[in-house]
C-alpha cells in the first residue's frame, strides 16, 4: 500500500533512514493500516498514468469497412 507520512518515522522494512513528513512511501498493507489508525501516515490514491490506448495519434483503424457502392 502506498502512503504519506504525517509525522517522521523510521521503518527498517522501508530503509535506513528516516521517512520525513509529506514522504511518500510502500508498506505492506497490515503494518499500513496499522499506521493509519495510529495517524502517522495517511493512504495514497494510485496516480493514473493516462488514458489507456492502443491507437497511434493520427491513423485510421484497419478494421474500418468500406460502404458498397
């Protein structure tokens, strides 16, 4: 689960250093959620990365069929 601290912490299952407040960071999610109850840090919405497309810009699909004359 990815989140943002509210506080500094320390988690050695994240790294070596500390994790400074607006920190974004992934933490599995039952020491997550056990973050959150306590108010340290607060969950992240996953960022969509943009639209989801297998067009190229410009070109006309192959499967168009052709009126009959």
């Amino acid at each position: 689960m990815k989140l943002r601290a509210k506080d500094s912490l320390h988690i050695s299952a994240v790294g070596p250093d500390a994790i400074r407040p607006g920190q974004e960071f992934s933490l599995n999610d039952g020491d997550a959620k056990s973050l959150i109850a306590r108010g340290l840090a607060e969950e992240v919405a996953e960022k969509a990365e943009g639209p989801l497309s297998n067009k190229k810009e410009g070109a006309s699909p192959s499967t168009k069929t052709k009126k009959a004359e």
